[in-house]
C-alpha cells in the first residue's frame, strides 16, 4: 500500500553548515521524506538565501524556529516532524517548542550542550505524545545490527570485554583559529560542552551500548586539551564498568595523525570475538573460540542474515555513512506512521545516557582520575 512522503522540517543546517546536508541526503535515499520548511539560520537574511537553495516555498522559510513551530502546527499540510540540526547548545529550545507544538522531533547527537538542557529536554518529552529521536547514525549500519542480534542470540556467550575508540586527527592543530566554522564551535564550550567526548566519544559509548546491551555502571577518565588554548578536550582514555561484571576500555581523539573517521568496535565473550571498522563497514570479523576466523560481510549468507533487513544494494556494492544515517530516517518514517516499533532507533534515553557519559567523564578527569558511578 503507498504511503506518502511524510513532511520534514529542518532547524539549522543552511548555507555553509555541513551535518544539515547529511540530514537532507539520508532523509531522501528510500523516499520517505520531502523538506517543506526550514528556519535554517538564525540570520534572516542566511535564512531566506538558503531556503531559497532547497526549494524550499517563501512561506515557509522562517526567521525564526519558534514562529515555524506555531505556524507549521496550524497549517493542514504542516511537517510531520523537525530535524534539529544547530550547535549542541541550540537543541533544547527548539526541539521543546516542536515537541509542545505536537510535531515529531530528530535531533542531532549529543542530546545538549549541559545536563539542564538534556533534563528539559526530557521533561518536553516525557509530557509529549511526539515522538523524538536521536541521530546516533551508526546503528543504522547493516553489520552493527547484525552484530547486535548474534549477542542478543548468544552466539559470543557471556560478554567480558568490549573495546572501542574513534580517532580522528583534524584538529592536530589549532584549526579553529582561522575560518573552519565547524572547528570554530566544536571547541568552543558554550556551544559544544564538550570536545572530542562529545563530538566523537558519545558515537562509540552508544554504539558499544546498542551492540552488547550493556549498561555502564561506572567509569574512570583521562581527558586532555593538546590544542594551544584550547578549552575543551580534544583526547580521552575512558575505562568502563558494566552491570554483571563486564569491563571496557573506550578511545576518543580528534588529535591522533593518520586518523580520519576511525570508528572501531571489537566485543569478546566467553564463545567468540567480532571486530567491525566504520571506515571498511561492510566486512565484520567473527572468531569463535578455538576455530579460524571468519569474515562476514554485509550481503554474505550464515549467521542468521540480519544484515539483509537493511541493506539496499546487492553485495560488493559498498554502503555506508549516508545509507546508515538513511536507516535511522526510514526507521523513523515507519516509527511515525505506525508501521514499527521504533525499538533499534537511538531516543531520549541513548540521550541521557550519552549526557550521564560526557559529565561522569568529566567529574572523573577533573578529580584527577577517580571511579564514577551512577
């Protein structure tokens, strides 16, 4: 039966922003979604330029995000939901104004810039019948759910220990003193909250999470700023604690040369191991104790095949970032037009757990390296 393309609005993301683009891509690749209306800058004048460059009708480029909120709930063909894609200290005001006008919400990762901005955030969510969903984009590739499911199935037994790290080197050097707008806020504590914990080292603490089904317990950090003058961290060491008695260790640098997207997983149980690489996505290692290795690739038949409910294209074709980040807008459509359950889709609570990483880590590297639990 044919559904109609739902209504995307957009908050942030116009000319010159770069993860609004990756929104606008991945929210069309299965033809779900149709941009109708933005306040895509908080500069009118930005504003109406790049609603202009989308297509985007006159009437529906607002100058501001709240006005859109007021007039997109009143129209018969208003959006179905918002993406909010500003500066981590600019996710709260707005997703609460859409969620309090009805309108579903998808939020740029992290949840917020500080814990106050998460809590009401929460609170908007917890009062509303909109549903709100956050952009971990990475548990929309095929293998990490794949990889999910042979957990979920036993197939590694009992998980002892799970390694993880993203390491970029783009800010080696202090970037964000010229015109590298993205540099500019991402180190920029007001806006960001935090650095590379953030950024990057939120992406890998819910990626183990949605993987293994482990929950942290307790965390001890070591976090550094190697920037000249920089003031948020741009390195951190992380050793976690799992309930039932897991231990991992989690990487996250965004000074670290040679590095340009490297997103790394590697869980071990008491029957086998899986290493997956974001940046080679579509092959997965599976070592069962005692056995050779064996290399699973995305449209490879054995171990169940759950790769196949979410890959496009036939195999050797490779799929990644954008198709990833595609699933989360698909499972989202389907989400709000009551087709699924929404169940593998990152929400408030990957959010605020996401919130508790960043400040634990942070309370932790502050005391100089102490254990912190919840």
């Amino acid at each position: 039966m044919a559904q109609r393309r739902l209504r995307l609005g957009m908050v942030g993301g116009g000319r010159g922003a770069f993860i609004g683009a990756v929104h606008r891509i991945a929210s069309r690749i299965d033809d779900r979604w149709e941009l109708v209306a933005g306040a895509l800058s908080s500069d009118p004048e930005r504003a109406r330029a790049s609603a202009e460059d989308l297509n985007i009708a006159p009437d529906r480029a607002y100058s501001d995000f709240r006005e859109m909120a007021r007039a997109e709930a009143a129209r018969a063909d208003g959006i179905d939901a918002v993406s909010i894609v500003t500066p981590n200290h600019m996710h709260a005001e707005p997703a609460i104004a859409f969620l309090e006008a009805g309108i579903h919400v998808i939020c740029d990762k992290p949840l917020a810039a500080t814990p106050e901005q998460a809590r009401r955030i929460a609170e908007a969510v917890n009062g509303a019948k909109a549903r709100f969903i956050l952009t971990h984009n990475y548990t929309g590739y095929p293998l990490i759910r794949q990889a999910r499911e042979m957990i979920e199935r036993g197939e590694l037994g009992e998980i002892r220990l799970v390694q993880a790290e993203y390491a970029q080197d783009w800010l080696t050097e202090s970037v964000e003193k010229g015109d590298n707008k993205q540099a500019a806020w991402r180190t920029n504590p007001e806006m960001a909250g935090a650095g590379a914990l953030g950024d990057i080292g939120t992406h890998a603490f819910n990626l183990l999470s949605f993987v293994t089904g482990l929950r942290c317990e307790s965390l001890l950090a070591d976090l550094q700023s190697f920037g000249a003058g920089r003031q948020v961290d741009d390195n951190g060491h992380v050793l976690l604690r799992f309930g039932g008695g897991a231990r991992g260790m989690l990487w996250a640098s965004q000074v670290a040369p040679g590095n340009e997207n490297g997103l790394r997983l590697r869980v071990y149980g008491t029957k086998a191991g899986i290493e997956w690489h974001q940046e080679n996505p579509n092959v997965m290692t599976f070592a069962p104790l005692g056995e050779p290795k064996r290399i699973v690739t995305r449209g490879g038949a054995g171990l169940g095949g759950g790769a196949g409910r979410w890959t496009r294209i036939p195999p050797g074709h490779p799929e990644g970032y954008l198709e990833g980040f595609a699933t989360i807008y698909t499972d989202a459509a389907d989400l709000i037009g009551g087709v699924g359950d929404g169940a593998l889709l990152p929400n408030i609570d990957s959010g605020l757990e996401g919130m508790w990483f960043i400040e634990a880590c942070q309370r932790s590297s502050g005391a100089g390296g102490t254990w912190v639990a919840r």
